[in-house]
C-alpha cells in the first residue's frame, strides 16, 4: 500500500494544500493520504493570531472530501510534547505501517533547506521524498542539484511531482485577507464557516442576521464530511417544499441547513448540552442518542443564531415530529427524511406522495418510521405515535395502513 504523509501549520488549510494534496495522490497512485497538523513547527512559531492547535485540527477534517484519495487526519503531533519532528511522525507511523510504502510529502522550499532539518538521514530512511518541482527556470538548477545532493549524501529516494493547478497564496497572505473580509475563494466553504463562526484571524460575522446564503458555509463547519450532502439536500427540498405548499421559504432554509448542526456529538457532550440548555429529557431519550441532536441543535440554533420560536420548533421535533405539527415542522420532518441522496426502498415511491399531498406525505413516512422501529423491536417515541395519529385524524384516514 501507497500512503503520502502530508505534514503543516495548516494555519488555515487552503485549496492550495488540496491541489497539492489531490495531484500528489494521482501521481503516485496512493491508496491513502495521512494530513498531519503541526502542534509547533520546529522552523518558525506561529505567528500571533493563529488558530489554536484544535481549530487548525478541525478545518483540516473539514476538507477531507475535497481530496481525491482516502483521507485520514492524524492528531498524532498534537498529543506529542514540544515541537513537532517529521523524523519522529514518520517513525511513529513507520511503526504503525512496517511494510507500507510511505511517501513524505513537500514543497520546493522545504526541500531546498532539507539539510536544515533534523535527523534528515533518518528521514531518507524512512519514507520517499515526494516534492513539488518549482516552475520558474531559475530555480531548475538549484532543484537539480538539491535532488544530487540528498541522493549522494543521504541515498535518498526522491520523486519529483507537479503541480497543475498551483494556488498562489501563501497561509499569511490568506490571514491577512481574511482580516480584511477577502479571502474565501482560497478557502473550502466549511472551512471558511468554521473560521467565521470562531471569529479565526480577526473576522467578524454577525452570525444571529445571516441569510440562508451566508448561513450554509457555517452550518456546514458543524458536520462531518460525510453529512454535507444530507444538510445540502435537506435545504434543497426544504426550499422546494415550502415554495410548494405556501411556507416561508427562508424559514425552511435556515431550519434545513441548522437540523443537523449538534449530529455529531457522542451521548455525552449531547447530554451536556441538555444540561446546559435545560432540556428535560424523558425516560427513553436520556439512553438514545439518535433522539438528542434535534433537541440541543435546536436550543444551539436559538442560542447561537437567533432563531425564531417556529424554526427552533421545527428543528426540535424533526426527529419525533409530534402531534398537531405546523406546516414548516411538517417541511422540515419531510425534507430531511426525503432530500435527494436519500437511498432507501421505496423513498421514490415516497417523494412523489410528498409532491402530490403534503400531508398524505407525511402520514406515509411517519407510519414507515413506526414500522421500521418496530421491526428492529426498538421503542417507538410517543411523539411519534402521535404525530402519526393526529395525522391520521387530520386526512380522516384516506390511506389504508
């Protein structure tokens, strides 16, 4: 197996890196690329202003899926005391990979001062030199004769590797535009929200006044890679929901893009939460965490972002639903449950009851949520059972079950 080690500040994380990141892995055929975020560079300290080892940590798991290889982000050099070696990172994961091929990545400028480097015999020995080749002709020579160098002194195994698409912008110049309220084009949309919901290099968002536009990169910096696309899908059938049968097509936007913001927290965090926003928590969700998040991302989505009692609502029931739902609470139930990567038998069959009749719509996915808790013998929520009754009652039981 092929796997490159791709090692920075990545103070922040820019499409820069991922170019780099993404051409790396088409060459040299990785099955695996490992980004590493530094706890304290060795060559120089960060500057002031920068993200905290956690925030840097965390934009870097936010891009993933804009890699084209299998992504790992590694914290290894966060939990490691004093400066962060490469040489003592790839002997950790020379450990943890004995007969892997391991492929260091790094850019013109760090290898031209490789010397300067600890242990760089050490780190020859380890893994291959994967570089990107500068450009520019006047660089060509020293390049060539670097390569020589390392390969006579150190028997260095060296790949030269090219760029494409450079992006020309260094993580300081990107800082400094950030400050400025520039600088997102550099940056991946989840990245960007992160850094605006933390305040990161001196931004300022007004986050409780955002339209959906503004909202979706910050809404986005919440998930897990993997779970973009539902929260994208949501708001996409949220929006077209709402136009649809007469809702605040804001409104269910911002209630879409926020549903799932507290989704990724294990029981723990989420109970504190609950503590926190005084949730009271019945006997069955206090021991089922898939019952949680829409309760603490609604009180998140009040708390953080000013929203309206109908759209906290919304998100609080999305999960249950509940007896007499308002028609936004019966979009957001609906969107979520049926937007577009949705892939489960019959949620076609579905769709087209929810684009025919709303409330017919509804009646058939709250009765599928029954059946499906039921044959796994799971607990029903008694929200749930009443949102389906009070559905019921409401078409006058048109549907037969």
């Amino acid at each position: 197996m092929k796997i490159g080690v791709f090692g920075g500040t990545f103070n922040p994380i820019h499409r820069g890196h991922l170019a780099a990141a993404s051409a790396a892995a088409g060459q040299l055929s990785l099955d695996k690329l490992l980004l590493i975020p530094d706890a304290i560079p060795p060559h120089k300290p960060l500057p002031s202003g920068s993200a905290g080892a956690e925030e840097r940590l965390e934009m870097v798991q936010l891009c993933t899926a804009e890699v084209s290889a299998p992504v790992e982000v590694l914290d290894l050099e966060l939990r490691r005391q004093g400066a962060s070696y490469t040489c003592d990172t790839l002997a950790q994961l020379r450990e943890q990979y004995p007969e892997e091929e391991l492929f260091l990545l790094m850019g013109s400028d760090m290898f031209l001062s490789f010397e300067t480097w600890r242990q760089p015999e050490r780190i020859c020995d380890l893994a291959t030199l994967a570089v990107f080749s500068r450009r520019e002709e006047s660089e060509a020579a020293a390049f060539a004769r670097q390569k020589k160098r390392l390969e006579e002194t150190y028997g260095a195994h060296i790949r030269v590797l090219e760029n494409p698409e450079v992006v020309e912008i260094s993580s300081t110049e990107l800082r400094e535009k950030l400050s400025r309220g520039a600088g997102r084009a550099y940056l991946t949309e989840p990245v960007y929200g992160y850094i605006l919901r933390k305040g990161l290099y001196g931004t300022k968002a007004d986050l409780k006044h955002l339209t959906p536009e503004e909202l979706r990169p910050i809404a986005l910096s919440y998930l897990k890679p993997k779970r973009m696309p539902h929260v994208l899908g949501t708001e996409q059938e949220a929006a077209f929901l709402a136009e649809k049968y007469g809702a605040d097509g804001t409104a269910a936007r911002v209630a879409a893009l926020l549903h799932d913001c507290t989704k990724k927290l294990d029981m723990d965090r989420q109970l504190s939460l609950c503590r926190h926003y005084g949730i009271d928590l019945d006997p069955l969700e206090q021991v089922s965490l898939k019952l949680l998040h829409s309760k603490t991302g609604a009180a998140v989505a009040r708390d953080k972002f000013g929203v309206s009692e109908e759209i906290y609502n919304a998100i609080f029931y999305h999960t249950t639903g509940k007896a007499d739902m308002t028609l936004l609470e019966k979009i957001i139930y609906l969107a979520d449950y049926i937007e577009p990567s949705r892939r489960f038998p019959g949620v076609d069959e579905l769709r087209r009851a929810v684009h025919t009749d709303l409330n017919e719509g509804l009646y058939r996915a709250l009765l599928d949520s029954v059946k499906e808790l039921q044959g796994y013998g799971s607990p029903v929520h008694p929200h749930t059972r009443e949102a389906l009754d009070s559905i019921r009652s409401e078409i006058g039981g048109t549907i037969h079950e």
